[in-house]
C-alpha cells in the first residue's frame, strides 16, 4: 500500500523486497498524487518533466518557509546543505535526468539551476538579516558603544640606535646644549674642506691617516663624511662663539664589518666654546652625562690618550661587567 504526502514511505512487493518513496508529488488540479518510487538505484517507473518541476517548485516553496523561520545562522546553514550540498534535495534532482527523453534532459539541468540561484539568493538575504540581529543582540548584552573610536595596534617600536641617541640628545639639551642636525649644518655628503681643512687637518695631517675616506668625486673633493667635527667649523663659520652644541648623526669610513667596526655608524658630539671653560668643566659634564644614561651606580675613569687632532686628549672608559670599557673619547 502507499500513504500520502511524505516521503521515505515504503511498500512490500514481490518475495520480502521492498520499495522507497523518493517524494511525493501533488498534482495542481487536487487530484491524487503520485509517489516517485526507487528501489536500489533503479526507479520503478517512468517520469515525466511536469513531475520534476511540479517536485521542483514544491521544494523551493518548502525551503522558502524554512528559511523565513529561521532562527540562527547554523540552522541556515544546514537548510543550505540540506537543498543545495552535494546530496542535497534539489542536486539530487540531476539523477533522474536519465528517465526523460532526450529533448527534455537540458530543460531539467535549466530548472535545476533556476531554483539554485533563487535559493542562493534567498539564503544570502536570510543570512545578512541574521548576521545584523546577531550584532544587535550583541550590542546590547554587551553595552557596545559603537560611538567610540577604536584602538589601533602600534605598527611598531622605535630602533634602538634611534632610542639611544634621542636619549643622549635630550640629555644634554637639558644641560642647556643645543641640537644641530639636517642637511644644512650636518650633510652627510660633506666637502674635504669642512671634514679636515676646517679641522686643521690638511692633507699631509696624520689624522687623514687613521680615517679611510669614501670619496663620492675623482677630484676627492666630495665625500660621506668620516666624523661629525665638520658639524662644529659649519656652525663656528655662522654664528660664531659663545655657545654649546650636540651633534648627532651616522658617519662613513671604508672599515671591514666585524663586531666593533663597520662601514657605518653613529656618533654624538658636543661642542661647548666660551669664557672660563677648562677641562674640568668636560669632565663634570661627562660624568653626568653618564650617571645619566646609565645610572647613578657606575664606576667611570678618564686616562690620557694620544689624538692628532685635539689637545689635551683623553679616553673615558666604564666599568661593565667585570672590566673597563671604553665609551667615548
């Protein structure tokens, strides 16, 4: 015997076999309705187009309502699954291409496909309204202020070099110095002149010797400067004493790379010129300068040193870690 209107209803037949209502189809003028059976992979009778689409529509109407019930994004999705996944309803639909005729095949693919994109777009829609109650409910069990700008992740931290020497600058702008650094009075493509002629290093000086030059020019008469003392005969040629400087910056010398040397580094020079200032004062401001930077806990010395270009010279070295250290000079 057959039941009505559900499918997976089953009859006996034969010896013990049995059949498999794959749907139940209602025919538009009331009339009975007719089961799709199957046993195993073969269909026990034929069927036509008008039943497919009649089977067709009945699905899209059935999830249509579905989907206006919903309640919850998981629930769409398994209506998704359910139609249109792989062994969905509708997909499943493409099997019985093969009972039609020849000339109707194409026409079930093209209604297939019809109610695929009309429940694709139906689902989408039932996921944007469930996606904003869902956002909205947690607004509210939250207590979000949607008003308020939101926090931005740092990009980043600032270099160490760069750390360092801004904590040196601003040491000895407390002091009183002040900063001179950009490409006016501190480029770091300098001229001989300022780098060594200015310095009263002329080119027989032996100071030319302990600093192997990078030249930019054939004439040697451009090139990335060695040290920053070509900051000091800039700033002395346009203002002129009294005053005190700090001058940082990267200089360039044709050094082997190893773990003391390189082809570039940074230095920070001070410069203070003016009526009754003597090595002491230096040196005072040396050891503040590095009780600063590295506290007040710290074991500094000062010896006397051998540089062709100042004098008197000396060399400043700090207690690290069980030895001396030399810091500046």
């Amino acid at each position: 015997w057959l039941g009505g209107g559900s499918t997976g209803l089953s009859a006996e037949y034969g010896r013990g076999g049995s059949l498999r209502c794959v749907d139940w189809v209602t025919r538009k003028d009331g009339s009975n309705g007719r089961c799709v059976m199957m046993s195993g992979k073969t269909e026990s009778s034929a069927i036509d187009l008008e039943t497919i689409k009649v089977q067709l529509d009945s699905q899209r109407d059935t999830a249509f309502k579905r989907l206006e019930e919903t309640e919850s994004l998981q629930e769409l999705q398994d209506i998704r699954v359910e139609y249109l996944g792989k062994k969905g309803s509708v997909t499943s639909t493409l099997k019985l291409v093969g009972r039609l005729p020849k000339d109707d095949r194409p026409k079930v693919g093209a209604m297939v496909n019809a109610i695929k994109a009309e429940l694709e777009e139906k689902i989408e829609q039932a996921k944007l309204v469930l996606e904003e109650k869902e956002m909205d409910a947690l607004i509210v069990d939250d207590q979000w202020d949607m008003t308020i700008p939101g926090t931005w992740p740092k990009a980043g931290r600032i270099h160490p070099i760069r750390a360092t020497i801004q904590k040196i600058v601003d040491i000895f702008v407390s002091l009183g110095y002040d900063l001179v650094d950009g490409p006016e009075m501190s480029p770091e493509i300098e001229t001989d002149y300022y780098c060594f002629e200015a310095l009263n290093c002329p080119e027989d000086h032996p100071a030319r010797d302990m600093q192997d030059t990078l030249y930019v020019t054939e004439d040697m008469k451009n090139l990335m400067r060695t040290q920053t003392s070509a900051v000091q005969a800039r700033y002395l040629e346009k203002y002129g004493p009294p005053f005190a400087i700090v001058c940082p910056g990267r200089v360039f010398r044709r050094d082997d790379i190893d773990a003391t040397h390189s082809f570039q580094f940074h230095q920070v020079e001070i410069m203070a010129l003016g009526k009754d200032i003597n090595l002491g004062n230096l040196r005072a401001t040396m050891i503040h300068f590095l009780k600063e930077l590295f506290g007040d806990d710290i074991k500094v010395r000062f010896r006397s040193s051998y540089f062709p270009f100042t004098e008197p010279s000396m060399e400043v070295d700090l207690f690290f870690r069980g030895e001396w250290m030399e810091v500046l000079g």
